[in-house]
C-alpha cells in the first residue's frame, strides 16, 4: 500500500467537511466543480465510499469519492479525486485510492474501480494506472461520454478508465 506522510490522518469524511472538499475541488483547477450543495451531500450519503486525508491542524488536505455502482455493487465508481496544491507529489492521491480500495474490498467486496478521465489529463492518467499497476490489475478504457452529450458549453469527452480485477486489497 503507498504510504502518506506520517502526519496525515485518512479517514472517512464528514458533513462538516463538505465546504473544505468544495474548495479542494475549486482549487484543483482541473475538477468539473459541483454545488458546495453537492459536497455537502457527499460527505453525508457517500461517506462510506469516500475518504479525505487530514492535515497536522485537522483539516482535509486531500479527498476521493466515490460510491458503488448500483448494478455492480461490487465496482467503485471514483468522482473526484483532489489535493491541496501545498500537499501534492507526496504520494497522498495514491495513498487515498489504495486505503479507500482496500477498505471497500474488506467491507463490501470490491473488486473493480471505474473512473473516467479527460484526454490530457496526465496526472490523473499516471494516478490511475500506476494504482492498476500496484494491484496487478488491468486497464481498459473507452469513451464513456462523448464531447457532444455535454449540454453546457465544450466539454472533453469523459474515457472510462475500468481497472480490475483488483487481485488482492494489499498492492503489490
């Protein structure tokens, strides 16, 4: 499993952290931002599937959500996945998805990880197949939305990136 730095707690995240997720996301630069509504939300329903790393002072530095396909309960279905431009390339992305897969794996069964990802988007390009790597799984991508269905303006197309099986909750 990839290790964070020792001062940061990975936990699942709560309502009261739905206004730092909002503004993570914002900052990200890179993020489709929803409602802070909508983070909100999250942090209450899908907490279960989601977790947010904590700074030394508390507060979330770092998130992933997700939730479980409801005709494949066995497959996260990852959101977003951000960090605080202070906290990147430390390795706390890969440790959220590897702690959150090995998580879901133990307590609901998963076995895959969808996500989709712009063309371009090399980080989270990396992100996402270096956590295939680590779980001995493969990757097959398609275009899941195309650039037309977006109805607000242009919009990359959104590629489904399906990794699995996952061969065991600890990465190689």
């Amino acid at each position: 499993m990839t290790a964070a730095p020792a001062e940061l707690l990975i936990e699942r995240p709560a309502p009261t952290d739905g206004a730092a997720l909002w503004r993570l996301a914002k900052e990200s630069k890179t993020l489709d931002l929803n409602s802070s509504y909508s983070y909100l939300l999250w942090c209450r329903d899908f907490a279960g599937t989601s977790v947010v790393a904590r700074g030394a002072d508390g507060e979330p530095v770092g998130f992933v959500t997700g939730y479980l396909r409801p005709d494949r309960p066995r497959t996260l279905l990852v959101w977003q996945v951000a960090v605080d431009p202070g906290h990147r390339g430390l390795g706390i992305a890969a440790a959220l998805l590897d702690g959150l897969t090995a998580r879901l794996a133990a307590e609901r069964g998963v076995t895959e990880l969808e996500t989709t990802i712009t063309p371009g988007n090399t980080a989270s390009e990396r992100l996402f197949t270096s956590f295939a790597e680590r779980h001995g799984a493969r990757v097959d991508r398609e275009v899941l939305f195309a650039a037309g269905l977006f109805p607000d303006g242009p919009h990359d197309p959104e590629v489904l990136y399906r990794i699995g099986p996952l061969t065991a909750s600890t990465p190689h």
